[in-house]
C-alpha cells in the first residue's frame, strides 16, 4: 500500500509530459501552418512553408530564440509583377518578440517586428519565362528574353506584332545583353552591349536597367549572381542579420 502513492506520482509525471510533448507539437505545427499561409498571401506566392525547428518548440518561443528556422516559397510576385521562381532562406540563432511574432503568424498587418539572426543565407530564383513575361509587360516594343549563362538577351520588335503572335526572327532585331548584378543591394540588369541595336530602341534598352523593383538585399550581407540557361540565381549570405517584418506600423 505504501508504494500507491509513488506510482500515481509516476502515473502523474507520464501524463504531464505526454501533454506537454502534444502541445507542444501541436504549437509548433499551428504557428508553421498559420506562418506560411500567411507569407503565401503577402507575397502572392503559388506555395510557402515556415519550418521553425524541431522539438521542444514552446521554451525557445516563449524566449524568443530558436536554434534554426527555414523559409521556402515558390512563385512570389515582387514589386512590381516580377515572379520569383523560388525563394530559399535559412538561418540559425534566430532571436524576436514572441508576442509580436505570434501576431504576425495570424496577420501581416499587425505591429512590424525586428528579427535577428546568425549566418544567413539567401537563394532567389529567376526564370527566363517569368522575365520575359514582366520586360514585355513593362516596356512594349520587348519581342524576346533570352538567359544563359553568358548573360541576358533582349531582342526588340521591328515590327509591331498582334496580341498573342510570337516574334519570328525576321521580327527582331539583335540583342542587346546585359548581366545581371547587384547594384545598392537591389538585382539591376545592366547594360554591356548594344552596339547591333537600331538607335530608335536605344532608350528602351536603357529602360530594363532600372525596371526591376525586387526588395533590397539586407544590409551586411555579401551577394552574389551566377546565371544558368534559363534562370538567373542571386544568393546572400553573412555571418549576422537584421529584418524588420510585417506590414503594420510600429
């Protein structure tokens, strides 16, 4: 009879930590479900998804630190109607505002929040099609975009083409081609050739250098570019970081 007491004590301990492990689980889970929907309708993006780490969860978010967190997304609309093939950022000793965080997680419009973290890195994707689509848009006598690793091709019309009829070559003039680099930590393309293209289009080859209106790259870190066929990937990375999030006022 004398033992009665110690096992229910051991029964109690069982139970509490079997709690404590699904609510735990069940925090974790609810604030990467309710994050990543929320950055997918900020951002317009096709699909996003916030990992925060692993368990226990609860006692680094109610501190506000976190060993490691991890942000993906695929196809985000930038300012301006860039699409944004993916987007990938992964970070360690991430530190915020519980509160403010757990606001965020439920609105981007709540009070904005500063984040801190230790290396960073950042990889944003490109497309070609995505490119092509957003120059043709904004500046209208564009006829193709071509990206390789060379660089970047834009052939402007000679001729003005119905709605829906895809350039013929016959169509086009030659490229003008630009690399794609970092200018005051914003993507620029800028301008390296133009010498084969009729002078009647020199302004708006002038154009696509600045048309790009992507976020700027958070001070601090070192950017790089590297171009394959058919996209163009910018990566930063560092040792310490600083983001301001969310879309409300402080």
């Amino acid at each position: 009879m004398r033992r009665r007491p110690l096992r229910w004590i051991i029964v109690g301990v069982v139970l509490a930590t079997g709690a404590y492990f699904v609510l735990d689980v069940i925090a974790l889970r609810y604030l990467e479900s309710r994050g990543s929907a929320e950055l997918a309708r900020t951002v317009t993006a096709e699909d996003a998804k916030i990992d925060l780490g692993d368990i226990p969860f609860l006692p680094g978010f109610i501190t506000g630190r976190l060993a490691r967190a991890e942000i993906n997304v695929r196809g985000a609309s930038g300012s301006g109607g860039l699409r944004v093939q993916s987007l990938n950022v992964r970070m360690s000793a991430v530190r915020f505002s519980w509160r403010e965080m757990f606001a965020l997680s439920r609105s981007a419009f709540s009070t904005r929040t500063k984040v801190s973290m230790s290396e960073p890195i950042g990889l944003v994707e490109i497309g070609q099609i995505d490119l092509e689509e957003f120059l043709r848009r904004h500046i209208s006598d564009i006829g193709t975009v071509r990206v390789s690793s060379g660089g970047v091709e834009v052939r402007f019309l000679e001729t003005r083409l119905k709605t829906g009829i895809e350039p013929t070559e016959e169509d086009l003039t030659e490229p003008a081609r630009y690399l794609p680099r970092v200018v005051d930590r914003r993507i620029a393309l800028s301008l390296i050739g133009v010498a084969q293209v009729p002078e009647r289009f020199a302004a708006s080859a002038r154009r696509v250098e600045h048309v790009i209106d992507l976020p700027a790259i958070p001070e601090g870190l070192r950017s790089d570019v590297r171009l394959g066929d058919g996209v163009i990937v910018v990566e930063a990375s560092g040792r310490q970081a600083e983001l301001t999030v969310g879309e409300g006022e402080r």
